[in-house]
C-alpha cells in the first residue's frame, strides 16, 4: 500500500507541536490512529511504526510531545538523558491539552473517520496510551499501551474508561514490577472494564523495538499481531 508522509503542525495553548503524519493513498474514509512516542523522543523507529500501521489501512499521527524542547531526540544508548527530559513533562493540564489537540487534528482529516480512532504507544507513549483511555473515552474507539509506567492517579482515574483496552507488559521490565502489573490489572477487573492483559514472560521493557539491547523479536512479532487483531475488531466495526 502506498503511503504519504509529512510534517504537520498542531496548535496547542503553548503553541505549535510538530507532528509525522502517514496516510494511505487513495482510500476513502478509515480509521485513524494516535501514535505515541517513546522517552527518546520522535525517533526513526517510531516513523518506522507510523508507516507499518498506516499500510495497514490507518491514518497515522505521531506527535512530538517534546516540542517545547530544542534537543529532543536521543539515542537508545541515552538512557538517562531521555528519563530526564521524559521527567520534565507536565503530565497535568498541559499534556492533557497536547493529547487533546492532537485528537482534534485527526477529526478534521478529510478521509479519517472521526469516530474510529485508536491510541497506541511505547515506554512513555505507553503511558500517556494508558492516560488518554482515561482521559479521553468519549473521543476514541480503542487504546493499546505499551509498557506503559503509570501513575497512581491515572489508575485511579480507570473508572472513566469506556473504551476497550489492550495493555502489554514485559515479565522481566525493570521499570514496572509484577506487583504494578496486577495492581493495574485488579482495578480494571473490580471496575468491570473491557481489557485485555498479557505479559511477555521473557521480555523486558522495551521489547518491541529493533533497535533496542532489548528487543525480543518472538514478543515484538506476536505483540503486532494482537495490536493489528485488536485495531480491526474495534476500530473497523461498523
């Protein structure tokens, strides 16, 4: 499938975030995602992502949660450079706003279906995945974080999400404990709430990534199927 890709800029009330747009060509009205980027930024591998998900039928958005920044991007050997920047977000009202702007400018693509938008993202875009579900369910269809880390108001705020959620983990992710991972899962269960749950026994954080020490190709390549499976059921539905 071919596709186009482009620069795009959003307005934010802190002014214009860059974003990498992929879009299929010629094809009329589909579904539309929401990518996130992980800590080390809008990197080559998350364009690379784009582009996999759009020729799956998608329109693709990836903004640049870093745009306040002027070094924002880093190598995966860069560790604790991008903790740090990751760390000097405001995960309050301003991320709210990014997220919500970035919603926004999916709805006003021609060719996107306004009503079939999923969210998907890795590390920190995992958790900002985890938080747009709780933020924002009335403005998308489906979420599928990665390895998300997220805070304890965030799980708190599980009882907002209306949407179905995939969540995926690394059973050997030293950033999120087994412990972390159920406490996550216990709160969806005793909500209700429509999710899905797997841990990757042998994978650790950041798993899905070829560029990283610690990709796990077995866990990566099972881990895009579901994410593809999970996006046809909920965001191609009528």
């Amino acid at each position: 499938m071919q596709i186009e890709q482009s620069e795009v800029m959003i307005q934010t009330p802190d002014g214009q975030m860059s974003a990498f747009l992929c879009t299929p060509v010629e094809l009329e009205r589909v579904p539309a995602v929401l990518l996130l980027m992980e800590a080390f930024g809008l990197t080559a591998h998350i364009h690379d992502v784009a582009t996999r998900i759009a020729k799956e039928g998608y329109i693709v958005l990836v903004p640049d949660l870093y745009y306040r920044e002027l070094n924002n991007k880093f190598g995966y050997d860069e560790v604790e450079q991008a903790m740090a920047m990751m760390w000097r977000l405001d995960f309050g009202k301003p991320m709210e706003a990014d997220l919500q702007a970035a919603l926004g400018y999916l709805k006003t693509r021609s060719h996107a279906n306004p009503d079939r938008i999923g969210v998907t993202g890795f590390c920190l875009g995992g958790g900002l995945t985890f938080l747009t579900a709780c933020k924002f369910s009335a403005e998308i269809a489906a979420a599928a974080p990665f390895y998300g880390m997220v805070l304890d108001e965030w799980i708190m705020a599980v009882e907002n999400v209306t949407v179905p959620v995939y969540l995926f983990f690394g059973g050997r992710d030293p950033f999120i404990s087994r412990d972390r991972i159920h406490q996550i899962e216990t709160r969806f269960q005793e909500l209700g709430k429509e999710y899905t749950l797997k841990v990757y026994p042998d994978a650790e954080h950041g798993f899905f990534c070829n560029e990283r020490s610690s990709y796990n190709r077995l866990a990566a390549e099972d881990a895009w199927r579901e994410l593809m499976q999970f996006f046809r059921k909920h965001l191609w539905r009528a």
